[in-house]
C-alpha cells in the first residue's frame, strides 16, 4: 500500500509476519523536480510487489536514484532488480567500501555530511539508534522528513498496516515500541535510557522535522514525537531492567 507522508514523500509498505505482530520493511519514495528517488529498496521478499508499485507511484518513469541507509539485505535486496528494470539508477551509500558490500558503482556519503540529489539537499545523521556501524539517518531539508533505521520502528497488527502514529487512538502504542526495540536492538539492555534520550534530543534538535519515516515501523508525525519518545525512552528503561549485567 501507499500513503502520502508529504506532498513529495509517499511511503509504500511492505510486512512480515513477526510472532504476534507484523514488521514493516517499507521504501519511501521522494519526487524531486528532476526525478525519483527511493530511500531503501526494500526486501527481496517483497521485490514484485515494491517494483510494481514504485513504477505506478512514478507514472511509469521508474527511480532515478536509491539512497541507501544501510547494506543488510532488507534493506538493499531490490538494487540489482531496480538497476535491471530502470537502467543507471544511482545508488547513495554510506558504507566505507561500498564494493567489497555489492554496492558496486556507489557514490559514497560522509555521515555527517550533506549531498545534492537530483537538486535535493539530503543531510546524512550518525544515529543513536542503528544496529550496524555504517549506518546513516537521511533528512531530506524539501519536506523535513527524516528517515531512519533501525530506531524508531514498531510492530504492528495487521489492521493497522497503513496507520500513521496520528491514526492510532493516541499515539503508537507503547507495547508495540517496546517488542521491537527489544528484540532488534539488543544493546539497548547495556544503555543509560537518560542518555539515549539526551543523544535523540540532540540529534532531532539540529534539525526541523515535520514526520520520521522508519523503515520498520509506521511513520511519526512532528506533532507525536515527543509522546513517541517519551514511549520509546520508557521502553528502553524496561529493557534494562530485564537484563542482568554482570
């Protein structure tokens, strides 16, 4: 399914069944005045689908450009694919060595740093939350969404698929932050929850985000981040004390 986040932003979302709930593994496409880009590609799992969709969203006319927020395979499955189906697509990495990854013919991104993509400004985030090293957050400055992997996710019950955080009845609920967390980022159970709060704090403050768009979870509207964090900081605090540290 596709849902408009901004005039430019549409997100088109794809699941997995996760024990009692689903887990997104979505792509957001961008239209820019000179073409499409497409932030991830998505799992292979989903590869007809994604494609499918991503040729109607465009009218046919396909991805110019993949900006890439990490290498893991839910995350780059479909290059090859979009590559096949829409010719010299560019691809955008944050990887040190893209090549020795199969990211072949990548323009590197400096985590930290900013890029001009087909006329947009990107700026590329060192995230508080992530699960690999070369990991980057991607604010797009035109529509001041900032996505993000793997922080910020949630699972969800099949109903609330195409939900954004403003279509639920207050908010996205605590649990379905908390079992994600949980069980994708690990090393939440040796963090200080104070200071992730103060590294998010920190990182969302240099910038004005109007929505944050994971790729694992639905989409945060400017106007429930605060209550979405003060959730996820509870649920980092339960995760720690869960866990014994010897």
């Amino acid at each position: 399914m596709t849902v408009n986040i901004t005039d430019s932003v549409t997100w088109i979302n794809e699941s997995i069944a996760h024990s009692d709930f689903n887990e997104h593994v979505s792509v957001y496409l961008i239209e820019a005045e000179t073409g499409y880009i497409v932030v991830d590609s998505g799992s292979v799992h989903h590869r007809r689908s994604i494609s499918e969709q991503l040729q109607d969203a465009t009218d046919d006319k396909g991805v110019d450009a993949i900006i890439l927020s990490h290498s893991d395979y839910p995350h780059s499955g479909n290059i090859s694919e979009f590559r096949d189906r829409w010719g010299d697509v560019e691809l955008i990495a944050s990887s040190g060595s893209p090549e020795i990854q199969g990211l072949q013919n990548a323009t590197k991104c400096t985590i930290g740093g900013s890029m001009d993509v087909l006329g947009r400004e990107f700026s590329f985030i060192d995230p508080p939350l992530a699960d690999r090293s070369h990991t980057t957050w991607i604010y797009d400055h035109a529509s001041r969404v900032l996505f993000t992997a793997d922080g910020f996710g949630n699972y969800h019950q099949p109903e609330e698929e195409d939900y954004t955080s403003a279509d639920f009845d207050n908010v996205t609920p605590f649990e379905e932050i908390y079992q994600y967390h949980r069980d994708n980022l690990v090393w939440l159970r040796y963090v200080d929850p104070g200071k992730l709060r103060d590294a998010l704090d920190a990182t969302l403050n240099q910038f004005e985000v109007s929505s944050v768009a994971p790729i694992h979870g639905n989409p945060i509207r400017g106007s429930d981040l605060d209550t979405y964090l003060d959730r996820l900081i509870r649920a980092a605090d339960k995760i720690t004390n869960e866990y014994v540290v010897a």
